[in-house]
C-alpha cells in the first residue's frame, strides 16, 4: 500500500470502540476527524496527550472535530484506561494493526507497538496534515491551532 500523503482520500475503517461498538471513519462525513496512534493503553506520555485532549474536548467539538485514538490493546484494556483517565470520546482497537499499516503507524502485522502518529482528516475525507511522533504534551494544543 502507498503511504498516506496530504490532500489524499484517507483510508476507510472500521474497528470497535472500548465499549465493542464499531465505529467507522464514514460515520464521521461532513467533520474534521484527528486520528491519533497511541503505542498502548496506560503509558506515561499517553495518559498524558489522552488527558490533553480530555481536557480540551469542547474546543475540538466548537471546531466541528471528532477525536479517534487507535491503539493494539485490547478492548477490555480501553475500556479501563477510558475510565480510569475520564475520557469522553472513541478509544478504537487495532489487534490486527491493519489500520495502523494503512496509516503508516506500523510496518507489519506482528509490530508490538503503534508508532506516534496522528492524521488529520478534514471534512472532505482528505488528509489535511501528518503528524510525525508529536509530543505527548504540546499536541493538542498544535492540532486545535491547525484547525483555525
């Protein structure tokens, strides 16, 4: 597969959420969707950006922007990791990592982790912006500026 370029049609998806509901790129049509790569549940800097954006939650939604983490731990896993930091939006499992090769987030199937990567995808279902391991902290500041 060719690796994601600005201004190219963003792959489709569908994975299950931490609550086991699939949920699909498509559902999202007509918003700017930021996809997220998160090496893990529970990591240090990972708990901290899922903060970052908990936090700022209201500015994505103002900015007509819908917030998809994907990692390869399990559902159970997201489901407890959602909890426990108090965040209100999708948490999406990839155990096959078919998503995250589609991406660019992992070279092959059997990669342990996701590598940081986060995608913003406007409304038209382009990708408007690549972001190459960004820092756990700074990032969802970054992203809402972009969104201006």
């Amino acid at each position: 597969m060719a690796p994601i370029e600005i201004g190219s049609e963003a792959p489709c998806f569908t994975l299950p959420n931490q609550d086991g509901k699939d949920i699909s790129l498509s559902d999202f049509t007509g918003k700017n969707v930021l996809i997220w790569f998160v090496p893990r549940a529970f990591g240090g800097n990972w708990t901290r950006e899922i903060s970052g954006f908990r936090d700022r939650i209201y500015n994505f939604k103002e900015k007509n922007t819908q917030l998809l983490g994907i990692t390869f731990s399990s559902i159970n896993e997201l489901k407890r990791w959602s909890g426990e930091v108090g965040f209100n939006s999708h948490l999406l499992c990839d155990e096959t990592r078919s998503v995250a090769m589609a991406y660019g987030a992992a070279l092959s199937a059997h990669q342990e982790r996701a590598t940081r990567l986060s995608v913003l995808i406007g409304p038209d279902g382009n990708i408007r912006k690549i972001y190459l391991e960004p820092d756990a902290v700074t990032h969802p500041n970054e992203v809402l500026l972009d969104l201006n």
